[in-house]
C-alpha cells in the first residue's frame, strides 16, 4: 500500500437507507465532504463487496459494506512559517484567529509568505485532514491585510464546507468596530447597494446602480461621538470585498486612516502621525457561527486592539 494511504470502511445503516452514495457516506463520515467523496467515487477509490459498478448516484441499502481508500493530502505549495498567532478557539474541525492589523491572510503575488496561510501551516502541522485532498486551512472569508480581528479557518473537509455554506447564506454574525471621520446622521441605519470594480481604478471597489456587482448590505449604530469622528458599530448582512470601507465611505464618512476610501481630514494629519497610526480603523470584533461538526452555536468576541484604543482615547471630546 502506498506510504500515508488510509482505508476507511463503514456500514450503511438504516437512517442511510434508499439515500444516494455520495450523500449516505457524507453522513457517515463527518470529516469528508460530499463534494470530496463524488470525487473519490469517480477516481474508483470507493469499494463494496455488495456492488461491482459504482457511482455517486446510486442508490444505497442498510446493511452493505463500503470502504474508502484515502490517498495522503498533497502538500500545499507553500511554505510553512513560524509567526505567532492570537488562537481564539481550536479543535479538530476549525480553528479561530485573532488576525493582528499587516498580516495578509493568503498568498497572492506580492505577498507569497509571511501570510495567515503560512503560519496556520506551521500552527497546525499534521494536523489538516486535506481540504478537497491537499493539505491546507480551509479559507472561508477572508480580512484585509490591515483590518484586525476574527477570523475562522477550517481544518477539515466538511468543517470548510458547512462554515462555506453559513457565509452563503448569510447567517455568520459578523460585526466591526469602525471609527469613521464625522457624525453620521441619522446615527443608525443601513446602507443596501450594488459593490462591484471601481470603473477608475481596477483594485478598488465602488457602489453601482442595481444589479452591477453584487448585492451588500450592511447594517451601521453610532455608539460613540467623538472630536470630528465618531465610532460605529457595522455588522454586515452580505460579505463583499471591503464592504464596510466602501458602504461608510459611500454614506460620507470614511474610515480614518483609509488610504483607498478615504482622504485625510482636517486637523488629523498630526493626531495620526503622533500615534504612528497607520491603517484603516476597522476591527472585525465580534464572530458567530453554527459549528459545523457539532451544530453548536459559537459566539466570539475581540477586544478593541491597542492602536484603535489609542486613537479613540484621542478623540474623545
């Protein structure tokens, strides 16, 4: 057998009875996905001795015998690193990180190590059951480089599945702290519009008319007035790609320190520069899901991080 192969073997059981292949040995096996195993089943690595053809399909009977060869994950062709991480949670399915403002989550060209990624591999060595049979974290969402905050990883095949289907659908409880230039009014309310590429500028995002780009929907409540700024809580109904920068920006009250969305104001060129504060003030605080081995709700929380502590102490009236 070849080195790292495993073989599981399993029996269809009543509450499997009459269900599809790939679906009844979805149910039976928690650590693989449905879309994993219609996989093996087409690469004929999915045996019975009460079956000579095999397909996803077909139909199954309590009782019959299976087993699964699984081939070793192939190894991801990124490098392991050792930098250190905020761990918020872990188990054998998914992991919770407490992302640091100016690490990158995943490796793209100008930033090919030093990311999420790299150092979940170090983190979690021997330890990733192959997300679609390569061993790697299972990204499901994704912050930008300098937001800090929660974020959550999966660990196996089915974990990234089921957290993939919650952000589909909308029902992950995510909410950001954000301190934006100037008071908005009124001081709660939600912002519905189109996100899609900024027709100036490729790597930005803009608002557009209904129905080009694709729907978001964030939900603001000022719970702090400040000195020329305020601070605002946004939790997000959609997930688009800088949603909570663009929707702000969108209702004339940019984040500070955005350097894409926002333009510097007034009078917080030295307060900033005094600080060393160098990103956009966003924090993704608060994370919740519906874990996705055990169907056990999951609420986690971060603290404000200390450069946004600074700031808001600064600002205060």
């Amino acid at each position: 057998m070849q080195s790292g192969v495993s073989i599981i073997e399993t029996a269809i059981g009543e509450a499997q009875h009459g269900l599809r292949l790939d679906r009844a040995l979805a149910d039976l096996l928690p650590d693989l996905s449905r879309e994993r195993l219609k996989t093996l089943i087409g690469e004929g690595q999915v045996q019975s001795p009460q079956a000579n053809k095999i397909n996803a399909s077909m139909k199954v009977s309590a009782g019959q015998l299976y087993s699964i060869t699984l081939p070793p994950p192939v190894p991801l062709d990124t490098v392991a690193q050792d930098i250190p991480l905020v761990i918020v949670h872990e188990d054998d399915h998914l992991i919770v990180v407490d992302k640091p403002a100016g690490l990158v989550v995943h490796p793209a060209a100008g930033n090919l190590d030093g990311t999420l990624v790299n150092a979940l591999l170090h983190h979690c060595a021997g330890r990733l059951s192959g997300i679609g049979g390569v061993a790697r974290p299972g990204i499901v969402h994704r912050i930008d480089k300098d937001t800090s905050g929660l974020l959550v990883v999966a660990k196996t095949d089915k974990a990234h599945e089921g957290l993939a289907r919650q952000f589909k659908d909308h029902s992950i409880d995510r909410l950001y702290a954000a301190i934006v230039y100037g008071v908005p009014v009124p001081g709660n309310g939600t912002v519905d519009t189109w996100i899609g590429r900024s027709d100036a500028d490729r790597k930005k995002m803009a608002v557009h008319r209904e129905g080009r780009g694709k729907h978001a929907v964030t939900h603001y409540r000022m719970i702090d007035r400040l000195r020329g700024a305020a601070m605002v809580e946004c939790r997000l109904e959609t997930g688009r790609t800088h949603q909570v920068r663009v929707h702000m920006a969108h209702l004339g009250h940019p984040l500070i320190g955005d350097p894409v969305y926002g333009r510097e104001r007034k009078g917080f060129k030295s307060i900033l520069e005094t600080l060393g504060f160098k990103r956009q003030a966003l924090h993704a605080k608060t994370l919740g899901f519906i874990h996705p081995a055990t169907d056990k709700p999951l609420l986690f929380q971060s603290v404000l991080p200390a450069d946004m502590q600074e700031l808001l102490s600064e600002l205060h009236v």
